[in-house]
C-alpha cells in the first residue's frame, strides 16, 4: 500500500507519531476509495494515544499557516493542508442508549475501532508506523467485499444498526453509489431496525438522502429504502406513488417506479441535485389529484400546479433550503407538462414566446426534465416524442433570437406609465403593463420600446387617459 501514500504528508504522519511514541493509521473512507480507484481528499487518522497532541504535532511541520482545529471533550482534531482535509482521532470503543445515537466513548486500541465502523470495506486501516509504513490491517476482509461488491457490517447488524441507525442509510447510499448489493442479513436488520430511523434528525437523513439522489442511478438507492420500509417513515408522499388501481379493466401506470425511471433519466443528463429534485417531485401531487373518468380513463388534472404548491411544504419537511433552489423545483415542477403538450400540438410562435417568459434561463433544465419524463416502451412512440420535441427545440431557438424573451422585462416600465400618465401606482397601470406583455407574448407588436410605447399611449386613450406630454403641447400651442 505505499504506493497509494506517496503524499509528504503521510511521511511526516509517520515521523510525528514516532517522536510521539504513538501509533498512527489512516482508516476508513480514504482507505476504501484507494480499492475502488476514487479521489479522496479526506484523510481519517486513528492514533493509539492522542489524536490532538498528534495533530498540533503535524500541524507545526507543516508551516505556520496550518491550524489545528481541536474538540478536547471528544479528542477530535481536524486540520487543512492545501486541498486535504485531515482529521485525527483516538482510538476508541462506544456503547449507546437505547434513545440517542451519541455514543459512550472510551479509550481502545485499534481492534475496538475497527469493530465499531459501519461496514467491513470501512473498516480497513493502513499503518502508518515507521517501521510497517504501508501495511494493510483488514480484520474483516472489506478488500474481499469490496471485489464482490457486498456491503457488510463488522459485528451484527442489529446492534450497529440500533446503536446508530443513521448507517441503514449510509449503506443503501454506499449500494447506490457504487452499485453494490446489500448482503442478506445486512437487509434484514435494516427492516427489522428501520423504526429506529425516527431518533436520527432530519438534517442527517436529508444529507444522506440527498448523496442517494446524487448516485449515478438513483432509483437504486431509492428502491432499496422503498423495499426495506425506510421510505416509508422518512418519505412517506412519494410511497403514494407506488401502485396501480383498475377501474372497468383500466388502470394507469404505477407513477413511483416511472418517477424512478424519471430520476435515472435525468441523472444521466445532469449533476444538478435540484433538477433530480424536480424529477422526484414532478408528479407528487397525482394521488391526490386521481380521478377516474368514464370517457377518458384515468386523469390527473391540475397535479403540476398542486405539486408547486407542495413543494414548499416538502422542502420544509426535509429542511433544505427555503431560497432560489426551491423555487427552480417549484418553476420545474408547475412547467413539466408545458414542452410535452407543446410536443403534441402544433408550435406556434405564441405559445414558444409564453414558455420562453414563464421558463426564462430555466428553459434549458426544463426541456432535460421533459424529455426524461417520456418512458414509455414503444418504440413509434419515443421517435415520435424525440422527433416533436425537435421541432420545439428549434423553434425556442428562433422565437429566442428574433424576439430576445428570455428573462424578459417589458420595454416599457411602470414608471413609464405613471409619468405619461401622471397616475400613481394603481389599478390603470397594471391594465397597461399587462396588455402590452400580453400583446408581445402574442405577435402583436414588437419587443422593442418604440412599439411598446405607441400600444401604451393606445391603450391609455381607450381608458380615457390624458397623456401628459400630449397636453403640455396642446397648452403650449394655446399660448
């Protein structure tokens, strides 16, 4: 493994904690992503002895911009070197209470440490003693798992997952990421533990959930909590999903596994979590808007704007950012059907102008969310869709470069209106901003000031309006 710890810093590691007369080794995550061929900046330091005296130690070689960030009350130290992140640890050995997930911690050697990690191919540590620098300590054969692609837990499965219940997630994240299998009885104990999820706090489920989300196919994350019935207790309005109902012989699609086949769709296209967010969300509000009708089978009116409304809601549930990432989802998830139906129907210009105002900079994400929300399996049909979505395409191109509706703002302010006016902010100047925003949407006029302009002073006559300028002149040429 020496190979793998060619960085000064693990040198100078070595050499500290030999003048310390400790032992030190690098465990966990940094070890594992060295077998499966991953960049890792963050280094874990286990030191038989103190992690912060050791710590403040490398800190010192290091130079004098290097801090040590220190929690004597837990032995923690963290410090930054250049783009690593290293944190040291002493070896230790926990037992929990049956209502909390902060351990009990003790002082132990290196065996206890290695006991109390979450899964075998996270327990792996490699020395950092001068004299076996390099050498791989693998008590519970995680290299073997880790080529059979197995998550597995050290000890028993029950008693890691009761003791900290948050790692029933961190192991279907790490079978999501990798696109490992959970063992056996490793799965069990999850449906056997999941209730204990309900101590861990939102903030933690959502940072693990949010990594699921962010796999490279996150339906299997997704399908592993469904399975085991954690989805159920941290997520229970997307379980809604899940199901067909047949009325008269007629049922409609099972809307979780499509969301999923969404989900996987769009991961494919971006790295961006709040438009896989979109994906997720894009039809929540189905079940609640379920109707089934005798002329037209099974419908789901008005779902985009309820699952809008939703969003905020959810969002709150999971604690993430109440800011501009939940109104994109919200902007993603009102909008999904719009370049579908537009898909379906003839494109006018008109109809691109509106998609292009409502969407704006958006437009983009939105047509990647719209074209992953086509699952269907037949094969005229997605040539069909991929040739119509084409088609509109192109056409928000040239609506985009002739009528520059993108973020748009009217030519033609407020201020405008009240000067030529000489009206306050009011019920009038609404009237004339919306029709003229209505009147380029449409075709009608222009997207430049001088027409916007013309159609303002028309359209004040027709409420009766004097313009301003108009009567200075007439006064003038009294005179």
């Amino acid at each position: 493994m020496k190979k793998h710890l060619q960085h000064p810093v693990f040198a100078i590691l070595a050499e500290e904690a030999s003048a310390l007369e400790a032992k030190a080794f690098v465990v966990g995550g940094y070890v594992r992503d060295i077998f499966l061929k991953r960049e890792s900046k963050d280094i874990d330091v286990v030191v038989l002895g103190s992690g912060i005296d050791l710590a403040k130690a490398v800190a010192k070689r290091l130079g004098d911009k290097v801090h040590v960030n220190y929690f004597k009350n837990f032995g923690t130290a963290m410090i930054r070197f250049e783009d690593l992140e290293i944190e040291f640890v002493g070896a230790r050995k926990e037992s929990y209470r049956r209502d909390s997930r902060k351990p009990i911690v003790e002082t132990g050697s290196l065996e206890d440490d290695q006991k109390r990690r979450d899964f075998t191919i996270n327990a792996m540590a490699i020395q950092l003693t001068e004299s076996n620098f390099g050498e791989l300590i693998d008590p519970f054969n995680g290299v073997q798992d880790l080529h059979d692609h197995i998550i597995r837990t050290p000890l028993d499965p029950n008693l890691t997952f009761s003791d900290d219940p948050l790692r029933m997630m961190r192991g279907i994240r790490f079978a999501s990421q990798f696109n490992f299998t959970i063992n056996e009885r490793e799965l069990q104990a999850i449906q056997d533990n999941k209730e204990r999820i309900k101590i861990v706090s939102v903030e933690r489920i959502t940072e693990e959930l949010n990594k699921i989300i962010l796999s490279p196919k996150p339906s299997k994350g997704f399908e592993i909590l469904f399975n085991t019935g954690l989805l159920e207790l941290i997520f229970p309005q997307f379980c809604l999903l899940h199901g067909v109902e047949f009325v008269n012989g007629k049922g409609h699609k099972d809307n979780f596994y499509h969301t999923l086949q969404v989900l996987d769709n769009v991961a494919k296209a971006s790295d961006d979590l709040w438009l896989r967010w979109s994906a997720i969300l894009h039809d929540i509000a189905k079940p609640a808007t379920k109707k089934f009708e005798p002329e037209h089978g099974w419908t789901f009116h008005g779902h985009e704007d309820k699952g809008a409304r939703m969003v905020k809601q959810l969002f709150r549930q999971f604690k993430l950012p109440l800011n501009e990432k939940m109104k994109f989802v919200e902007k993603m998830v009102q909008l999904h059907l719009r370049p579908i139906v537009l898909a379906q129907d003839h494109v006018t210009d008109s109809a691109i102008r509106r998609l292009l105002f409502d969407a704006g900079d958006d437009i983009d994400s939105l047509m990647v969310l719209c074209k992953a929300d086509i699952t269907t399996k037949n094969e005229y049909k997605i040539r069909k869709y991929k040739d119509n979505f084409q088609l509109v395409q192109d056409k928000i191109k040239e609506v985009e470069e002739k009528d520059r509706i993108r973020n748009w703002q009217p030519p033609v302010t407020g201020e405008h209106i009240m000067l030529t006016f000489d009206l306050k902010p009011g019920k009038e100047v609404g009237i004339i901003k919306n029709a003229i925003r209505e009147a380029i949407l449409e075709g009608e006029i222009r997207n430049d000031y001088e027409e916007a302009y013309t159609y303002m002073l028309k359209k004040g006559m027709e409420l009766g309006l004097t313009c301003i300028h108009n009567l200075l002149l007439s006064e003038e040429n009294k005179k």
